[in-house]
C-alpha cells in the first residue's frame, strides 16, 4: 500500500462569476468526494497542492450559467492559454436547449453537466470525469457512436474509389516524397504525378499533403 507521501491528489477547480453558488458548490463536492475544490471568477493555476504528493490531472469546471454557444466557445478559448497541461475540462449549468454536446467532446471537453441536472449527478460525474471517463447523456454518445462508425464507411468507399496509381501516389506523398521524387519512382511525368495528386484530394476530401497523408495514415 502507498505511504501518504505518495498518495495521488486531484484538485477541482470551479470558475464563474457566481461566487456564492459556486461555493456551496465546492463544500458539497469536498463532502461527497473527498477531493480539493476552489472557486475563482476567472482561470488560473491550481493553487495549495501538498508537497510530496503524485499530481493527477485537475478538473476545470466552467460555469456556463446564462451563457450562449457563442459565448461558452469565446470562453473556453480565452482560457486557453492559461491552461496547464495536466488539466482537464467539464461545463456546468449548460442550457438544455442548447444542444452543443457534440462539439464539446470534438472540443475535447470531458463532460457537460446540463441546469436542473439532480444534485446527486455532480460528485457521481466528477468522479467518473476523473477515472478517465465521458460524462455526457446517452443520447449523445450514442450519437456520436453512430457517426464515427458513417464516418468509418464514408472513408472505406472513397479508398475504393482511388485507382492503383492514386493509392500508390497516396502512398509515397504521405512518405513525404515530392512530385519530382513520385514521377521519378513511378517512371512518370511530374504533370501527371500533380494531376492524380489534385484528383486524390477531391476523393478525399482534403486541402493539402499534410491533411492527405494524416487520411493515408488513418485509412491505408
């Protein structure tokens, strides 16, 4: 068993303006989960970590009470850069009509905690936030489910679609070969090499060499 020197200790972190909302909100979750919550109104690094503790990831809870989809994406990016590195993100009082749980798991948010969610959601949703879990409703994961796996079909049909020389172009650009190099290797002209490389991108779907060798990574 672990001294207590070595114990992992998280911290979470409540921002928003609500001041005294929030911190009933901390001493509840302190009471329920044992873990070190703070308030503040705006970002910052976690402070009063014990010395001689493992440091786990902190869980930054935004408070979006009031606010719009607009505004929960302006917010999000002013704290970025403010962000550390072993922090993770959760929102909280999120409108239910606002529907915006898909793009905050492509945002890399790790859960959303709607207005009017029971009170018993909180520590249950923290806890499992922290043990490396999505918190959102099953509606939206399975949503999502159910796109990944389109998105999976879309790009096996379109790799169906590309010609034996466009694979084998694909193949070599993503290598980071140049058109002189793949018309060299391919014993072809590098006007013929830039005309597969311009229909592969429509195939495809993708602007450039870069966006096409992380499709070639992915689906080759």
């Amino acid at each position: 068993m672990p001294s207590q020197q070595t114990i992992p200790e998280y911290v979470v972190q409540i921002v928003g303006p609500h001041k005294l909302q929030n911190e009933l909100m901390a001493g509840f979750l302190e009471k329920e989960t044992g873990i070190k919550c703070e308030c503040v109104s705006e970002r910052k690094r976690v402070s009063g970590r014990s010395q001689g503790r493992l440091q786990k990831p902190n869980l930054i809870l935004v408070d979006c009470q009031g606010t719009d989809e607009k505004s929960i994406w302006i917010k999000l990016e002013a704290m970025a850069n403010c962000e550390e590195p072993d922090c993770i993100l959760a929102l909280f009082n999120v409108s239910r009509g606002l529907g915006i749980e898909k793009k905050a798991i492509e945002r890399g948010i790790r859960g959303v905690f709607r207005e009017n969610d029971a009170k018993d959601l909180f520590p249950k949703g923290v806890l499992a936030i922290l043990q490396g879990e999505l918190w959102f409703s099953r509606e939206t994961l399975a949503e999502c489910v159910i796109e990944a796996k389109n998105s999976n079909r879309r790009d096996q049909t379109v790799l169906v679609q590309l010609t034996p020389r466009e694979k084998e172009i694909l193949i070599s650009l993503a290598a980071g070969a140049s058109n002189e190099e793949i018309a060299e290797e391919l014993g072809i002209s590098p006007h013929t090499v830039k005309t597969h490389i311009y229909n592969l991108y429509q195939k495809i779907s993708v602007p450039n060499r870069l966006q096409a060798a992380l499709w070639a990574a992915n689906n080759l």
